[in-house]
C-alpha cells in the first residue's frame, strides 16, 4: 500500500535563506507515515522509530515538493514504512532527491496501548 502527497514548500516552510527548515521536512515525513499507516490499520497510531535521515539536496521555496510513502513491513501492531522526498522546480524544472528514510508506528488503542493489524 502507498501513499503520495504533494504540495509547494510555503516562505514559512524556509529559513533566510529560503531552505525548508530539516524539521519541516521531518514533520512531512512523519505526516505522510502517519495518514498511511491509519489508512492501512484502520486505527489510530503513533511514531515509534525514525531510521537515519540524511539531508541531500535542499528544498527552496515554491518548490513542488513529493514525498511517496510505501508500506514495507506489516507486524503484529507496527508498521515499518519507507519514505522518499524529492522536489522539483518549476521554472527551471530541476528535480531533486532530498532525502528518504524509514518510519516505524504502532497502531494504538483508545488507552494509548500497542493494538493489533
Ligand atoms: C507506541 C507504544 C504504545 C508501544 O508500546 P511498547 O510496549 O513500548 O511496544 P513494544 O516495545 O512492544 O513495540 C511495539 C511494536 O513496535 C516495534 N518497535 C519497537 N521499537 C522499535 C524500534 N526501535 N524499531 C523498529 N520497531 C520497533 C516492535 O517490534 C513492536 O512491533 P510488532 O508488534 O509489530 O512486532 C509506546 O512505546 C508509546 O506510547 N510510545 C510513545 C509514542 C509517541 O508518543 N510518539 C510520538 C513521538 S514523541
């Protein structure tokens, strides 16, 4: 199961430099990880483990900006996803790979317990 989302990164989104911040870039990944792994399991679930993210290339404003989610280990109550973001351009259609990395949550009950897939 995958899932894509895509938006321009927002002056906001930047420093003064006009480089998304790393923890903008972060909380996209944790975003895109979190509307898969509800879409797959059906119940709420929270961010376990975050593997290695190396930051590649920056992304500017007005970049369009895709991150494609994938599922690639379903276990008893967790979700291991891979995560890719790229950006591209769009004037100069230069596209980009900034980063990926691999997200781990665990569907939880009302009680905030580990719940089963
Ligand atoms: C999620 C939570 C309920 C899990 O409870 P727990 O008793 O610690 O769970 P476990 O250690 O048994 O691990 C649960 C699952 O996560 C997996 N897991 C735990 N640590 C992991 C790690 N470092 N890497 C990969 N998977 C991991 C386990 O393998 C298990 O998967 P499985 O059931 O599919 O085999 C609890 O740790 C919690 O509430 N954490 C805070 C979550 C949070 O607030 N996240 C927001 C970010 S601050």
């Amino acid at each position: 199961m995958k899932l894509k989302m895509s938006f321009l990164a927002e002056p906001s989104d930047a420093n003064y430099r006009g480089n998304v911040h790393g923890g903008k870039v972060m909380k996209w990944i944790d975003e895109v990880g979190y509307a898969l792994s509800v879409q797959y399991s059906g119940k709420y679930c929270v961010t376990k483990f975050v593997d290695d993210i190396e930051f590649l290339e920056p992304v500017h404003i007005g970049d369009l900006v895709i991150l494609k989610a994938k599922i690639i280990k379903v276990g008893n109550t967790s979700l291991r996803i891979h995560v890719n973001v790229s950006s591209e351009s769009l004037v100069e259609k230069i596209k980009k790979q900034n980063c990926a990395c691999d997200i781990v949550f665990v569907a939880v009950d009302d009680a905030g317990n580990k719940s089963q897939i």
